[in-house]
C-alpha cells in the first residue's frame, strides 16, 4: 500500500475520531451517565483513534527509510 494513502486514512480516522470524542464527551456531561452505550462508543473512538495515531507514526517512521516505497510528505 502507498504510504501516501495510509497516512491520509490515518489522519482522517483521526479528525473523525476527535470530532465524534468531542460530541460523544459534550453528550456524557450533559446528558445521564448511566447510559452505558456512550461510555462504549466513547472508549471505542478512543481506540480507533489512538490505532490511527500509531499507524501514521510508524508510517511516518517507515517513510524515511530507504525501503524502496515512496516517501510520504
């Protein structure tokens, strides 16, 4: 897979991840907390989200390298 394209997948995951953190958070304040299905979908953005980051580091990483891939900037 051309670097170029995981690491716009991986920012992307990661600005949706952020979006939807915000708004799930806003509704977990202002809304009742015992509702379990916004705590999961919360920790489930969370984990999208830091997978995104890890991806797109490593690739950052890997991108650098002579590996006879593209470089991705």
């Amino acid at each position: 897979m051309n670097l170029t394209v995981l690491n716009r997948i991986c920012w992307t995951i990661c600005i949706i991840s952020i979006a939807a953190g915000v708004a799930l958070s806003f509704a977990m304040i202002w809304g009742q907390q015992d509702n379990e299905f916004l705590t999961k979908a919360w920790l489930s953005i969370g984990v999208l989200f830091f997978g995104s980051a890890a991806t797109l580091a490593v690739s950052k990483m890997l991108g650098g390298r002579s590996l006879g891939g593209a470089n991705p900037q």
